[in-house]
DNA sequence: CGTGTTCTTGATGATCATCAAAGGTGGTGG
DNA sequence: CCACCACCTTTGATGATCATCAAGAACACG
C-alpha cells in the first residue's frame, strides 16, 4: 500500500482517468464520475477553478471545513503541527487527489503546496447534500477512507520500525508507485518535496535523509538529474532494505 | 484523538450505550443501533456470539474478510507483521469496539485477543445488504473511519516525533481517555497489554518501555496496584512532557 | 550578480536498541 | 497446597543509530 496517495488514487482509479471536465476543462475530480451527466453539471456549476502560489495553504489544521478540494495540477502536503512549531507530514497528494474531506467541522491536519496549482473546490453543505442524493458517493468516500487509513498504517510501519534507509527506500518507492498509478510514464520521476518535506514525513531530520540521498546515490541505486527529480536505478535494491534491514 | 479506539468509541457515542442486546443478552453492538426494531432482530438473528481465549485470533492479516466483530467483552491488538517477524501494533479496541470492516477482501491487519472475550460477529454479506438497505449505517462506518484515520495520523505524530517517554505518556492518557469515554468510573485503569504490546505500538523495545514506567513510578506520577493496572497520579506532569518533550 | 533557500558534509553526543541476567508473577499439575 | 515452569518485567552494560550543531556549497530567483 502506497502511504502517498492511496486515497486520491482510488477514486481516481474507481472512477477512470482523463476524463475533461465540462466547466474546467481539465480533468475530472474524482468526485463527480460517479453522477449522471445532468448532474453532474449540477455540481460543476457549483465547483470553483481555483489557483494558488507555492507555499500557500488550501487551509490551515482547525479551520472550518467548508470545502473539498481536488488537486487538478499540483503536489499538497498534509501537515500536523505539534506545540513545539515542528511538524509531521502525514501524507502527500497529488494531481487527479482528493484534498480535506472530513465529517467534523474543522481540518483536523494543514494543506500546503508544495508547488504552484490548481485546483477544484467544492463547498461542503453542496457535497453533503449530493451525498444524500447519491449513495454511491458516500460509499466512495468509504472506500477512499479507508485505503487511506491502511496507507498511514504501513506509514505507522515504517516510521516505527525501519531504519533511516529503508524508511527512504519506502518513501522512494510509494513515489514510483503513485506515478505508476497516475500513469506517468517514463522513469524518471517528479519529487516535488524538499528534504525537510521528506524528513517530517518520515519521522527523521533533513540531515538525516540528505546522508541517505547521498549514499544510495554513491551505491548507484538512485539518479537525481535535476532538481526535483529522481530515477530509482536498483529498486531490488531498495526493496532489500526494506525487507531486511528491519531486524 | 485517541489513537486507541476512536473507531468503536465514535460508533458506541453516536448509538447510545447501555443497550440490552435482544438476542446475546450483552450490550448492543455499535452496529445495530440506527437500524429500527424489525430490522434489528433480522441482523441479530444472523449475528453469532462466540467466546475466545487468551491469544486467540479473531482473525490473520490477509485472512478473507469474512465477518465483521463487535468486541462485547475482552480487548484485542491489532497487529501488522513485517518480513522479519517483528509487528506493528497499529491500535487496541476495547468493549464496544467494531472490529475488522474493511471494504476489500482481506483484512489488512491481524486482530489478536489480549484477554478472554466475547464477540457479536456477523456475516460480511449480510452487512453489505443491510448497508444497501440503510445509508445512514454506511454513513455511520464513514465516520468511524475518519475518526479512525485521525486516531492513526495522530499515532504517526507521536511514534514519528516524540521521545520514548512522551510516547509512553501519549499512550497512557489516551487509555485514560478511552476508558472515560467508555464510561468506566475509578481513577484506576485496566491495561490489560504488555510491555511487549505496548512497545510495539509506540516503536519501541520493551526494556525502554519498561524503563519509563520505571521512570513515571519513581516520579510518583502513576502508580500500578497490580498487574494489568495503572493509575495515573500526575496527568498534568505527563501533559506537560507530551507537549514540552517534544523539542 | 547577489541573496536567500536548500542541500551536503563533518564532528560530537544523546537517545534508545541490543545483549544479558536475575527477579517476579500466574498458572498448572503433582 | 506446594512446586515447578513459562512468561513477563526489571535492571545493568555497551554500542549503534540518528539528532544536533556547525559551516560551506549548490542552486534558484529576482
């Protein structure tokens, strides 16, 4: 299980892929594929395009949750903040994910992006109603939950019982993962997250995951060849330490 | 959150407690409370009542997903193995807790009993119809599985970012909370899991768990009156290093 | 081209894992 | 009822991993 993105990635996959959105021209949320056509320009018409900087927020940990966002373009990390001002990155979404639902009335972590995007908010009270109009999105919404969940567990796994190494292995290899699942071809891929990004989501400090970088790159396991992006050259490799070096 | 049973405590506050189940005589399951009276005596005409012993399983990681339990009485781990035979534990339920709904056909995690206990177990396929037939009970699962969710990032946050001190007095008051929610009286609190269990929850060893509940005693902060037992003298002294330890 | 941010690398030390052994507790059967 | 045994817990000694502190290098951006 992918502790990145397996949320956004199953509605996507439940859904289809590539699919143009009538009102915003890109491709669908995850949310509206299961609605009728009439519908589903229903809650286009209600659904703002909207796009933002690197570094802003979709919305802050405690905030009213009045919207559901979906990632058309972009990388968010999701952020927990602890009293002290240090943070843990609890997941990572990307484009075609589902951003901040929630039954509760507040975001009970952050949304950041990590780059610049755009993306599609639908307001809340809207969403709840259709939910009531359509079942299947409410047992959408279950499904995605709960893949979620057996996400941050195996990210529970690695945070507590793996080395640095293999807890960079497995972020490494979640990443291919989720481009895999996003069909992005090639084997190169995008890192849009910065080492202190990386750090905080693997319980480790940014020295920590640079000493790391560094010696896959020495074992020729991984290529940077640009800022931002990675090649995972040995993944037999990488998968090893995963398995093995946990004892 | 409460890392430690959100998921049944969300169910069991939503329904109501207290129930006399009609057909095993215990409380009723989380479960059955939306449903009205015909239907509940239809589910609870399929639900079985079964015992367990000690270390029992109620079922493996990867078993087919087969029934869905309500914990009646007894606590049970649930555990994530990894290759070499070490486990996570990614929560503890406890009395009224639902145990093992997952939409897909396995179970993600194992559920081993840490006490004798008593289950209301019912058929997977007799849920999902019953889940086709009222949406407020797929409604009622939706929560219960964000609650969930935050309960486990919020687990991330700790076992990713604190010292193991303030890990094990993260793991205390969330028992102590657990057991309030569960309307148990008393200042003293049943932990009915070992140094073993609870090591493995926090990531770990159980000689540095048990060095810390050394640590608290000597401090006077918690006090154990007997095995399976702790009361927690100083709450405040454990707040202050969850928040305070954290740097 | 300069400035701020990110990344790398080194030196040092603290926290926690590991290895080891002994004391405690509960349960079982003689 | 006692004795034995398995399991759990405690405590100590040692060392590895990783955090911390520090400084310089690479890079992006204006």
């Amino acid at each position: 299980m992918n502790p990145l993105d397996a949320a956004g990635r199953l509605v996507r996959d439940a859904l289809g892929e590539g699919e143009i959105c009538g009102t915003c021209g890109s491709r669908v949320a995850g949310l509206c594929r299961p609605l009728d056509a009439a519908t589903l320009d229903d809650v286009l018409a209600e659904a703002e395009h909207v796009t933002f900087a690197a570094r802003d927020h979709l919305f802050q940990e405690g905030d009213k949750a009045g919207h559901v966002f979906t990632l058309v373009t972009g990388t968010a990390k999701l952020v927990r903040l602890l009293p002290d001002g240090r943070e843990q990155v609890v997941g990572f979404r990307f484009a075609g994910d589902v951003v901040g639902y929630t039954p509760s009335g507040t975001y009970p972590f952050a949304a950041q992006l990590l780059t610049a995007a755009t993306v599609c908010r639908l307001d809340r009270r809207r969403l709840d109603s259709l939910m009531r109009s359509y079942p299947a999105l409410e047992r959408r919404f279950l499904d995605l939950c709960i893949q979620e969940l057996t996400a941050t567990q195996d990210q529970l796994v690695t945070v507590g019982r793996r080395t640095a190494e293999a807890r960079l292995a497995a972020f490494l290899l979640s990443l291919a993962e989720s481009g895999r699942q996003r069909h992005l071809p090639g084997p190169v891929l995008d890192m849009p997250m910065t080492r202190a990004d990386i750090a905080d989501f693997l319980g480790l400090t940014l020295e920590t995951v640079s000493r790391s970088f560094t010696a896959f790159r020495r074992r020729g396991w991984i290529r940077e060849p640009s800022h931002g992006r990675v090649e995972l050259l040995q993944r037999q490799a990488l998968t090893e330490l995963i398995d093995g070096d946990a004892d």
